[in-house]
C-alpha cells in the first residue's frame, strides 16, 4: 500500500501539507458500519450478528491451590441479558439514591473500579443503555489518583471489585460524593475468585455495618440484576452526541486530566481503526487498565466483526502463562512491557552463547531479511529449529500484535515479527483522540514509524521554529504533529481545548509530539514537545535517543539525563545493571564484599562510571552538549524509588523526576566547571534522527 496521500494545494506558511489514508482521499469513512452510531449499537450489532457465541472469558480459580485453570465463557446472547437486567437494576438504583444529573451534562455517571474482567465491560453497556457515561477509576499510581478522579466528577455511584471496598469505605470522608458502592463479587462470598481471597462472611457483614454507619448503600451485582428482573426498563439509548465515557489521562505532562469522549468521537475512532486492517474471528487478551482508553478502544474496534475476549488473571508478570491458556491471535501491548519480555527472550535466544544462540542469531538474520522482501513471516526451517519455542509463550497462535502509547524500539518490533511469526504494527493515538489516529498497514514491515493515518482522520505538522523543527527540513519535514476528525475529545472536564490552546480555529488538535514525515509517506515521532533539554549552547537535546544510547551500556540498566541552560553538559541519574555492575565496581572500590547500595555510594565508582559513559557517548558520536559530566548511582529502579514515577499506562512522568532529583541534579552541578553564564548563546539545534 502507498503511504500517506498529500491533500493538494494544502499547505500554508509553517503546516506540511494535509495527510489522509490513501484508500479515503476525501477524509470520508462513509460505508461499511455507516449504520453504527454509539457504543450501545456496537453491543447490540455483536449480539444480533453473533448470538449465542462466545464472548467474555476469564480463568476458573480454584481457592485451595490457588491455581488458574482454563477458561470459562459468556456468550453474547448470556451477556446480553446481564447488561439488561443489570441497566434495568441501576435504572432503580439511581431513582431510589442518586436522581440527580452531574454538572456535565444532563447525563448520569456511573464510576467502575476493579481490574478488568468481564463485570467491567458489562457494567459499561449497563451504563450506555440509559444515556448514562462511565468513569474509569485506577489506584495504579496511588489511591490519592482513585480519590481524585472520584472527587472531580462528583461520583455518586460505583461498581467495584470486592477488594476495593474496604480501603473506599475507609476513606469515605476523602470521597465524600459516593452513595451506593455496588460489588462484582457476590456479598454472599458464594463465588470465590482471586480478588476475595481475603473477604469472608465475617468480613462482609462487618463491611455492610461500616457502609450503613457512613451512610452508604452496599450491593452487589446479582442483586442489583434482580432488581432489574423483577422491575424491568426500557432502555433510554444514548444519541451520537451523548457522552460515553470520562477517561483521564495518565499525566505525563501534569495533573491528570478527564477527557470528555462521545459516542461519536469513539465509534469514529474504532471503525476508522477496523477499516484499516479487517480481521475475523478474533481471540484477544485483555490485561490494559481499562481505566484507561487503549484497551478499550482495540477490543471495540474488533467489536464491529467477532471478538473473544479473554482477561487475563489479574497478574501482568503471568500474562503469558494467559495466553498459553486462551492461545490468542491478536494481543496489544505498550513498549515497557514488551521491551521487558523481548530482554527475557532475547538472552536466551540471540544473545545466548554456544549452538542456541549461532542457530538463534542465523535464523533471525534469516528471517529478517525473508520478511522484509515480503517472503512472509513463515520459514520452516528456522521456525522449526528456534522460532516456534518462543511463539508458544505466547500461545502459539499470534497472528498479529500491537503497540501504542509510546514508540516501540526498531529491534524489539522486528524481534516479534521474527519470533512469532507474524505482523507486529505500531499506532498512535491519545486519550484526547479515543486511542485512534495513525498506525502501520497490513502490509507495512518497517520500523521507527507509527504508519500513517486512519480513515476519517486529517493529520499534518506545525512547524516549530524556535526549537528547530520546521516543515520545510530536509530530507524530511519536521513538527508538531496536529490531528483534526472526529475522533477529537470534547475537551476536559471543567476546561475546553481552547482554554489549553490545543486547538486552533480550524478545529486542528495540537498533540504535543514532535514528528517528521519520512519518504514513504509514514509518520515517526521523534520526542515530545515539552521533554527537550536546552542547553548553554541553545541547542535542544531529545532526551530519549541520548538515553537509549547511555542504557545500552552493559553496566547499567537505565539512564535519565538532565540539562539546565546555564550548562554545557548533561548530568544522569543512572540505575546500574546489579549483575554486571557489582563485580566491576567492587574492584574499582577495592572492596570484594561490597553490596550494590555500598557501592552506589563511592564517589570514585561514580567516577569511572561517568568515564565509561563517556566513552560510549564518544563512540556513538554524541555533541559536546549531549555528553554526560556526572552522574547520581541509584540502587532502585525508577518505580521503586517512587511508583507515581510512572503513569498506569507505563509513560515515564519526566517532570515528578527532575522534581524529585532537583538538589541532586544542582549537586551533581555544583562540582563542575561546564557551567556557564545563562547569558551566553549559540543558536542550533541537536536531533538524533
């Protein structure tokens, strides 16, 4: 397939011309599923179209071992008749407790809190089949995030996990908006699982004396689908228009942020998606929080053929024991999670010793260069020696994975390619977009770029000046990447676009990442808008490029780097490599008994490292400003130094981490002489592409 088609005669002064899907030139997606509308249409074509088939899967537990076994199905036709008796039970629920409309619209909300599972879908469609709109909740980085999008969308009724209730009615004055709290899990415990381990007939009635003590309705979901029985509703559908959902975004760049999506902007989100690249009779994996907005956006984009879905077991270090289990075909995932398999399986295969890795490494060449002539993902051989032990992790039957939220490394993408036999596609997409936008074709077996716009989706670059970045580079244009189509938020829940000046009058959204158009006609993003380093020299410096290189040293694990304006170099907050690491420090150190926090400490290990670092950034062929002149050993990984370090969604917060290592960073500076007078300037720009 062609890249991405240029709109003629659409450029102006400091914009790329406009870029659309080839195949919809028009910015049109008029045609297949035109008749689908909302969210609660979605659900009633799965029904109506495949009744009676499998739909919602999770693992049989079995409380005395432990253990997860296989899996166990609701059909669409069982489904269906859960979300209406369990819509028609909250239609009394909100009538007896909580009449009133939030302040957002006249619609009603309703908040889900639990891992993901086949309640949580449920209670979404629940929700959509009375107009009302869901708030995903997540305590991923902190209760205080849970309590905080509680609060700023004035909850007043919750479905939940059992395990949650506990900490909620213990915390209740923090959350003081929460009426009716109503359980997944049977208070009758008559349905053991992994999340009730810890709750019994005792514990219930003592959590059903404290609910009634502050005031709080304890149910459950069975009996709020009696209720739905014995007085059943006629649904009140949403419109297009309708809000479906308030998702907040993981805060990379601040506080978090509701997003406001319709129904209009996720159906035109997912069907773009599903015109891209039909696929039939899909089995998917769901372990994403769909507290936030990727997972929920892949399983209704398959949604519009046939999808099983399967959730994971609520461990994502098992989730490939899962899929060993459900053998998927189509798994999406974020890179930190499959860069952390792909260093699992990589050592042990094209980066072992001996036979194993001469065959592994043999093989992979092989079958790199077989896949990108197009000679397909398939090689008997190399399948049959290496290959297929590897796909077998992940069930064996993975026909295509994908990646999003942030750019997955070029030798992690051809890794899976090559090992699981099959296509491995990069998106793009945000919260404020309904997780759609751009991604790689069927046929697309390049790497370093997220593809090219979906159908119904207008894309183009801004020039930034200031910082280098202008349309009018070569080879290639460079910028802000801006998106304008359906699939646009509303904007935030007490703030417009406009009031952040994301949008411009044109109704172009502004993303905040930086991106080139290559020669093929696909987009790669180079950084984000608001992470460059400016240094002394004022030159802007991509911290994630300098990074990658400095952690590919064997010592270590993983670099941050930090620059100020005032200084020539960077310094680096450096996580060793504890197996590597030890055994060389301890002999700079001259201490064979040293533990890896002892060494940490010493200033001459600290020294020699910034000296080994050194040496690869020269190697590399880094600029002066890029190059590393101190740096602070830190013993713990980033997330155990402080778990908010890291958004539930696994994007790096950078600012918490130059918040939290400010006196380190001024202390690291303080003993160099690279620092200068902020007045000295020299105009450039430094790009790592």
């Amino acid at each position: 397939m062609p890249g991405a088609f240029a709109v003629p005669s659409s450029e102006v002064p400091g914009y790329s011309p406009i870029y659309r899907h080839p195949n919809y030139k028009d910015g049109s997606i008029n045609g297949e599923f035109s008749d689908i509308t909302t969210l609660h249409e979605l659900f009633a074509h799965t029904v109506e179209t495949r009744p009676d088939e499998e739909f919602l899967g999770t693992r049989e537990y079995f409380p005395k071992t432990g253990v997860f076994g296989k899996y166990q199905w609701i059909t669409t036709t069982e489904a269906n008749d859960i979300v209406r008796d369990f819509g028609s039970g909250l239609d009394s629920v909100y009538a007896t407790y909580a009449p009133e409309c939030n302040s957002v619209t006249d619609q009603q909300a309703i908040g889900i809190f639990a891992l993901n599972r086949p309640e949580w879908m449920m209670a979404e469609f629940a929700a959509f089949r009375s107009r009302r709109y869901t708030v995903g909740i997540s305590d991923a980085v902190g209760v205080e995030s849970a309590e905080q999008t509680i609060n700023t969308t004035g909850i007043r009724v919750i479905v939940c996990s059992i395990d949650k209730i506990p900490r909620m009615l213990d915390r209740k004055s923090m959350t003081p908006s929460i009426e009716v709290v109503i359980s997944m899990d049977n208070l009758d415990c008559s349905k053991p699982s992994a999340v009730t381990q810890a709750i019994n007939a005792e514990t219930v009635e003592q959590l059903k004396a404290k609910a009634s003590s502050l005031g709080v309705v304890l149910l459950d979901m069975d009996g709020v689908i009696k209720m739905g029985q014995a007085n059943p509703t006629a649904p009140t559908p949403p419109i297009p228009s309708d809000l479906c959902t308030i998702c907040f975004t993981s805060g990379t760049g601040g506080a978090q942020k509701g997003a406001l999506l319709t129904h209009k902007t996720f159906i035109h989100a997912t069907r773009g998606a599903y015109m891209t690249g039909h696929q039939k009779d899909i089995t998917y994996l769901s372990f994403m929080s769909f507290a936030h907005i990727f997972d929920r956006y892949t399983i209704y984009t398959f949604m519009h053929d046939q999808i099983r879905v399967g959730f994971f077991s609520g461990d994502v270090t098992k989730v490939l024991d899962d899929m060993q289990v459900l053998r998927p075909n189509i798994i999406a995932g974020v890179p930190p999670f499959l860069n952390r398999i792909y260093d699992r399986i990589a050592a042990a295969t094209i980066g072992a010793g001996g036979l194993v890795g001469f065959l592994s490494r043999m093989g992979y060449r092989s079958k790199t260069s077989r896949i990108r002539s197009g000679g397909g993902f398939k090689h008997a051989l190399w399948d049959a020696l290496v290959f297929n032990k590897v796909a077998k992790l992940f069930g064996g039957n993975i026909r295509m994975l994908i990646s999003g939220a942030t750019p997955l490394r070029p030798d992690v993408q051809n890794f899976f390619r090559v090992c699981l036999s099959c296509m491995v596609l990069q998106g793009y997409g945000q919260t404020e977009t309904a997780a759609g936008g751009l991604i790689q074709g069927l046929d697309d077996y390049s790497d370093d770029n997220i593809g090219m716009p979906n159908p119904g989706v207008d894309v183009r670059l801004r020039g930034i000046p200031d910082m280098g970045y202008n349309v009018s580079d070569s080879p290639v244009p460079r910028g802000e990447l801006m998106i304008r189509s359906n699939i646009l938020f509303s904007g935030y829940l007490n703030q417009s676009q406009a009031d952040l000046g994301m949008m411009d009058a044109d109704g172009w959204m502004a993303t905040g990442d930086i991106a080139r158009i290559n020669s093929d006609g696909s987009f790669s993003l180079i950084d984000r808008k608001n992470n460059l380093i400016k240094t002394a020299t004022v030159l802007w410096i991509e911290p994630g490029p300098v990074e990658a290189i400095y952690s590919a040293h064997r010592l270590v694990s993983y670099v941050f780097v930090y620059g100020v304006e005032r200084a020539y170099e960077l310094v680096a907050i450096v996580v060793p490599d504890p197996e590597s690491f030890v055994p060389w420090a301890r002999i700079i150190a001259k201490d064979p008994e040293a533990d890896l926090v002892e060494l940490c400490k010493n200033v001459d290990v600290a020294g020699e490292l910034t000296k080994e670092l050194r040496k690869t950034g020269a190697i590399k062929r880094l600029p002066a400003p890029a190059m590393i002149g101190a740096v602070h050993l830190e013993p713990n990984s980033l997330n155990q130094v402080r778990k908010d370090f890291y958004t539930s969604s696994f994007k790096l917060r950078r600012y918490l981490v130059n918040q939290h290592y400010k006196p380190v960073f001024d202390n690291l500076y303080s003993h160099l002489d690279c620092v200068t007078d902020p007045t000295f300037s020299l105009s450039g720009t430094l790009s790592l592409n």
